[in-house]
C-alpha cells in the first residue's frame, strides 16, 4: 500500500474529523472511504455516459426510438414494481 500526504484546509480537516468520530471510523478511514466513494462515482458517471453515447449513436444509425409518452408509462410502471412489456421503438425519421 503506497502513503500519500494530503494537505486540508483546517475546517475541512476537522469536518472529516467530526464526521468520522460520529461513524465511530478513524478520521484515515473516512477519508479513503470518501475517496473510494468518489472514484466509484466517477467511474459509474463514466458508464452512463458511455451508454448514453452508445444509444444514441445506435437512435441515429437505426432511425428508430421510443416516443417519449411511451418511455413514461413504462418506467412509470417499473418503479411501480409492475411487470410490463417494453415499449415498441418507431421510426422517428420523415
């Protein structure tokens, strides 16, 4: 495992301290964990993006997608917990 200093402003510096001695975790062990923490959203942002990207480039070459009504209901009905049927992609191009 490899150290690495890190210079904190004195009220940033104590925040973490206050926060970690509340976790009952060491103020290195929160830290890492923040950083962790960040680095994970990074990289989750990351593959969103990418799978944003992917989607829409697939949209532009296909000429299909979903109407946006559609796409609602639908996820409407997921965050409900309901089994539904994905919608129907159309063509969108004229």
């Amino acid at each position: 495992m490899s150290t690495t200093s890190l210079k904190l402003p004195d009220e940033l510096k104590q925040r973490a301290a206050s926060a970690a001695q509340e976790l009952g975790i060491s103020t290195h062990a929160f830290m890492v964990d923040a950083i962790r923490q960040a680095a994970d959203d990074v990289e989750l942002r990351s593959q969103f993006v990418a799978q944003a990207q992917s989607a829409r480039a697939e949209m532009l070459q296909s000429g299909q997608g979903y109407e946006a009504n559609d796409a609602r209901a639908y996820l409407r009905q997921r965050i409900a917990n309901k089994q539904t049927v994905k919608p129907v992609t159309k063509p969108w191009r004229e």
